[in-house]
C-alpha cells in the first residue's frame, strides 16, 4: 500500500487521539494480531486435516474383529458415496432450473420497488434450520408425495430405471426423492442469490442494444443476461451442491436407508448419504467403529473439496468473453 | 394499421376488425391477461371436485399450469409466435416465484400451527430430568443452545474480523494473502458433520475417546462461523473509501488507530449484520453439536465437561426417537423447532435494523 511509510514519516504531536508515541507498539500488536489470526486460519485447516487422517486411519489399520461387519473400507463406503453423489445430484437438477427463473424474476421482471423485499424472503428460507426442514420433510411433505406423486409416477413413469414398478412403492414416502426436494428447496436460496447478483451486473449497454434491435425482453434475457451470467450461474449452482453433498439433518431424518446401490427413487430401499450415516451411527458407535466414520468423514471432505475447487474455478474463469 | 399489429407476419388471419384506431388492437395487454389469470384461478378451483376437499397446493400447482400453457395458447394467437415466446418465459418466470413461496410458507405455517400445542410456560422453564410420558420442556435445551453459540460468537468474531482486516489492511495481493483467502474458502465449504468429527478428534487427544462437551460444539461451530464473518467484514472493509484512510495518515495518525478509528466504525453496520447473519447460521446447526456436545436430560451450565443438550438436538432427538407416547414428544419438537424459528427470525430482523440504524451519514 502507497501510505505504508505515512505513520513513521510524521512527528508525533501530544494530541491525545494519537497516544504519544504508543503509535509503533500498537502498530506492531495490531499486525501481529491480525497476522495471527490470519495464520491460525492456516493451522485450523491444517489441523482439521492432520486430525480426520490420524482418527481414519486405523480404519485400515486396526483390528477388524471390533466392527460387526467386517466388510473392506471401500464396500462400506461405495454405497454411502453413490447415495450421497445421487441425492445431491437430483437436488441440482431440480433446483437449478428453478433458481434460475426466480433470480430472473427478481433482477428483471418484479416491480423494482418489490424486488429487494422478494430477495429478502428467498434469504429467509437460506436461514430455516436444516433440522426444522427435516421434520417437515417427514412430517409434511412425505405423506403428501406419497399418496398422490409417487403412486402417479410408478403408474405412468414405471419403465424408467428411477421409478420402475418391479418393487414396491414407498406408503411412507421417506424416499431418495423426497429427501432431493427438500435439499432442492435448501440450496434454492444459494443458486438464486448468486445467480442474481450476475443478473444484476449484466452491462446495461448490451441489454440496450438488445432492446434496439426490436428484441422482446425474453430476447434480451437470451441474449445478453444468460450469456453474461452463465459462468456466475455455474458457480452457484455447484456452491449448492457442495452444501447438498454435505446436509446431514434433513436426510437423517427424512430417509429410510438400506444398504446397497439403488436407482429407483420411491422405493423403501434407499442408499445412504455419507453424512446422514455419521449422524445416525456416530451416537451408538464405539472404537473401531468410531474411525470408520471419521474415516468416511474425510471422504465427504474430500468430495465437497473438489466440488467447491471447481466452482471457484468457474468463477474466477468468468466474465472474461463478456466483460465490457 | 397500428404499431402492434405491424409486427404480425400474417395479419390475415386474425386481424382485429372493429377495434383497429386502438393501438393495444393485437396485443394481449391488460384486459386480456388479466382474464387469463382469472380462469386459471378458477379452473385450478375445479381440480378440487374430483377429490372433493379443498387442497391448497394442487389448486395452486393447477392454477400455474393452466397459466402458463392458457398465456401462450392464447398470446400465439393474438399476438405474433415472438410475443407469444416471451408471454411464456414471463409466465414460467413469475409462476417458478410463486412455486417457490409454496414451500416457505407451509413450513412457517406447519411449525407456527405444529408448535403452539406446546408453546407454554412449562416447556420453557423445565427440562427434561425424570420425564416420562407428556409434559417436560426444553429449557436445559435453551440453556445450551445460548451458552454454546454464545462461546461460537467469542471465539469467531475476533478470529473472523482480524483475519478480514489481516486481508483487507494488511496482505494487500501478497503471496500469504491470497493463500489465507483460498483457505477460507475451504472452510466454507467444510460440512457441518466434519467440523464436527474435527472437533471430537480433538478432543479425543486431549480427553480421551467418547468425550462429548459443550466446548468442543463451541469449537466445530467456530470453524463454521469464522469464514462466514471473514467474508462479510472483508467485504465491509474493503467498502471503506481508501480517502478515509490517507485522510488520517495525512493527520499523523498511526495505521492500527485508523484501523480502529476510522476504518471499524465506518464499516461497523455491515460487520454487525454479517455477524448477527452468521450467528441465525449456527444456531441451527445439528449435526455436528450431535456428535460433539451430545444430549442430556437436564441442565448443564458447564461447558468444559459433560453432554449439553441444544435445541436443533433436541428437535431432531424427541422426533426421530419419540418416547411413549409418541404424540407428546413429537409434540415438543415441533415446539423446539418454533422456538427455533422465532429466534432466527429475530435474528434476522435485529440484523435488518442494525444495518438501517447504523449505516454512516457520509456513505450512501
């Protein structure tokens, strides 16, 4: 910074607002704090990731005969990677969309005057605890999609693979399905936030040339603000999957599991997450078992890791054909 | 001929006889929409008769359907198939608002409607010790949940705000200050159960296995706050116009009390919201206060020793686990989760009116 050199270049008066010469102590303490706090970022991450590796590592190492089931890491944890990638995956494919047509709504075609107070309200659902969505989920939800959406599908989408008819369908509704809608309606708010702010920042000059060109606003939109935000809708698209992969309460509560690989969606055999499994274990486990979780803990670190790499990646690989 | 009806490529076929001095002739403004709307209104009114009962949700999800499919029919018509492309993406656009509301508003309506069948004195002020059956509260619930986010907020405020003014005064583009930047951004994306399983393996060293205490919640809550207030007061400071700052180093005044002088107070507004924002954020986490600060029956006011129960724990617990009879306790979770509710939803309007009250005269 230019002013670096200012504070040593002055005299000192006595006013008291500037502490006598206490200027190069307090300096010195304040950087060092700030230095501090800085580096302790850098040894908190360390430390999360020295921590999880030393407590999953006998997971491979330690005496199997303390686990009831003595199946290898990896056919414990196969499952647990497919349901949690499935699940999340879903949730993405049915929220994006929709995200995408609410941010437009709020940067393009609510009242001006409304669309802060409509912002406002998708922030609110951001913040519902993930625990109360779970218990609507099971709750609420569940018994609503199984009495009428999921007896529908099984009727006229049975030869898909998701909701084939060769088992029995959900009477409960705690199915991989329900538990992707409501982790849809909680990354919503994220996808849509991001998407937004892009939305906003579209240079007013490429939607006024649309305009003039005779485009309808649905022209401009395709026009100049989808391909403007694409890379910033990217972005927040896989910040909610990275928050998806990671939801642990909702689909706790909400999933029935089962262990194994399943496609059907509506089905009372569902595959586990990573980090419903934890929850759900973690209380009654002891030992051994306690470091296959941890062990299955830094596998999901993993995965959200890359995720979010990715999504950083994209946006700051943004703009750069737009910017103007 | 008028404007509208000139942008028709054939305006043989369906061109306005009688009204052609109008210029909304050809163009399905006001009135028309407005008719539209009204019949999806009605026709998702009728999907009711099959079932016979009124259902809220398929009303709704029928009424949009017929609108959106009624908007473009009618507009390819009446108006050009270009007119007709955009009438569609506005109605997509407005009814996916509409559909997302559906869901926000039956929560808050299921836990207000859920929740106030416990939403007494008792449930407030006793706790769970030799419980059986109805009765019983969530105080020793409360209790923890105010002690743990309380120690949360102490230890990732100071973290967050000098790590962000670490960023922000001091790093400038150097090497370490976009190292740390990077970083945060890890944290943030760290899952709320291996913050958690972070936190227990800590303690494991320390204590021992199965050790469950509130300060290890504090700890694996503190490592998901403290990016989140980083970030916000990043952004804050960095808002702070950089003539504020030479002004003062124009005046002799040392770097760390224009910091503290100059830049906080300026930017204070905005820090105060992020971090009120990130303590409605922790308050509702569950899993990793599951595995670190466990449950108990009643109330523990010390933090470095012994389960302590939280209200996200609580909810999740007296619903998953309901103990006889089942209605009681799910009964009190559902006040659990209102109780929740009520104390995000202060959060957020306290964080509203902070950022209104408190925002400088000089900026904006």
């Amino acid at each position: 910074m230019i002013t670096d050199t200012a504070p040593q270049s002055s005299p000192a008066p006595d006013d008291d607002f500037l502490g006598g010469d206490t200027g190069k102590l307090g300096d010195r303490v304040f950087h060092g704090l700030s230095l501090g706090a800085a580096a302790l970022i850098l040894a908190t991450l360390a430390a999360v990731a020295t921590f999880l590796f030393k407590e999953g590592l006998p997971t491979f190492t330690g005496d199997k005969s303390e686990l009831d089931n003595t199946e290898s890491f990896v056919s414990y944890v196969g499952p647990l990677v497919f349901g949690t990638i499935y699940i999340s995956a879903l949730a993405l494919l049915i929220a994006t969309p929709i995200a995408i047509a609410v941010a437009l709504y709020i940067s393009h075609y609510s009242p001006k005057k409304l669309s802060h107070t409509l912002g406002y309200f998708i922030d609110i659902l951001a913040a519902i605890p993930s625990v109360v969505y779970g218990i609507w989920g099971i709750g609420v939800l569940a018994p609503i999609l199984s009495r009428s959406l999921y007896p529908w599908l099984d009727d006229h989408a049975g030869f898909l693979p998701f909701f084939g008819s060769d088992v029995n369908v959900s009477t409960s509704g705690r199915t991989m399905l329900t538990v992707a809608i409501v982790l849809a309606v909680m990354i919503l708010p994220i996808i849509t936030a991001i998407s937004r702010e892009v939305f906003l920042q579209t240079p007013r000059l490429h939607e006024e040339a649309s305009l003039a060109l005779g485009a309808t606003r649905w022209e401009v939109i395709r026009q100049a603000v989808l391909p403007y935000g694409r890379s910033g809708v990217i972005s927040g698209a896989m910040l909610g999957l990275g928050r998806a992969l990671g939801e642990t309460m909702a689909v706790a509560i909400i999933l029935s599991p089962a262990d194994g690989y399943f496609w059907n969606v509506i089905t009372n055999s569902n595959s586990n997450t990573i980090a419903a499994n934890i929850a759900l274990q973690f209380p009654e486990s002891s030992g051994l078992e306690v470091n296959r979780l941890i062990a299955t803990g830094l596998v999901l670190f993993i995965i959200t890791f890359g995720v979010n790499a990715i999504a950083r990646k994209i946006a700051n690989a943004g703009f750069s054909g737009a910017d103007g | 001929m008028t404007l509208a009806a000139e942008h028709q490529p054939e305006s043989d076929t369906e061109s306005p006889t009688n009204d052609n001095d109008r210029i909304t002739s050809g163009s399905l403004a006001g009135r028309g929409m407005f008719a539209i709307v009204g019949a999806s209104f009605v026709i998702g009114a009728l999907s009711w008769l099959p079932s016979g009962s009124i259902n809220w949700a398929r009303w709704v999800i029928v009424t949009l359907l017929v609108y959106v499919a009624g908007t473009y029919a009618v507009a390819r018509i009446v108006e050009s198939p270009r007119q007709a492309t955009d009438r569609l993406a506005t109605a997509i656009v407005t009814s996916a608002f509409a559909l997302v509301l559906l869901p926000l508003i039956s929560v808050v309506w299921t836990v207000v409607d859920k929740g106030s069948n416990r939403f007494d004195w008792q449930f407030y002020s006793e706790t769970m010790r030799g419980v059986v059956g109805e009765g019983g509260g969530a105080y020793h619930g409360i209790v923890g949940t105010l002690i743990i986010t309380g120690l949360t907020t102490l230890f990732a405020v100071p973290f967050g705000l000098f790590t962000a003014i670490y960023l922000v005064e001091y790093g400038g583009n150097g090497r370490f200050a976009r190292a740390v930047t990077g970083l945060v951004d890890v944290m943030t994306g760290i899952p709320s159960i291996v913050a958690g399983l972070f936190a227990y393996a800590l303690f494991v060293l320390i204590d021992g296995p199965g050790h469950r205490s509130g300060l290890a919640g504090a700890i694996a809550l503190t490592l998901l706050m403290t990016p989140v207030v980083v970030r916000a007061s990043e952004e804050m400071l960095r808002l702070v116009p950089n003539e504020l700052r030479e002004a003062s180093y124009a005046l002799g005044v040392p770097k760390w009390k224009t910091i503290a002088k100059i830049v906080l107070p300026t930017a204070i507004a905005g820090i105060l919201t992020g971090v009120v924002l990130a303590i409605a954020r922790v308050i509702g986490e569950t899993a990793p206060l599951l595995v670190t600060a466990g449950l108990a029956q009643g109330t523990n006011w010390n933090p470095l020793d012994g389960r302590m129960t939280t209200l996200p724990v609580y909810t999740y617990q007296a619903y998953k686990f309901p103990t006889l009879p089942p209605s009681a306790s799910i009964d009190r979770a559902w006040a659990a989760a209102l109780t929740l509710v009520i104390i995000v939803a202060v959060l957020f309007t306290t964080a509203r009116i902070l950022s209104s009250i408190l925002k400088p005269q000089g900026l904006k």
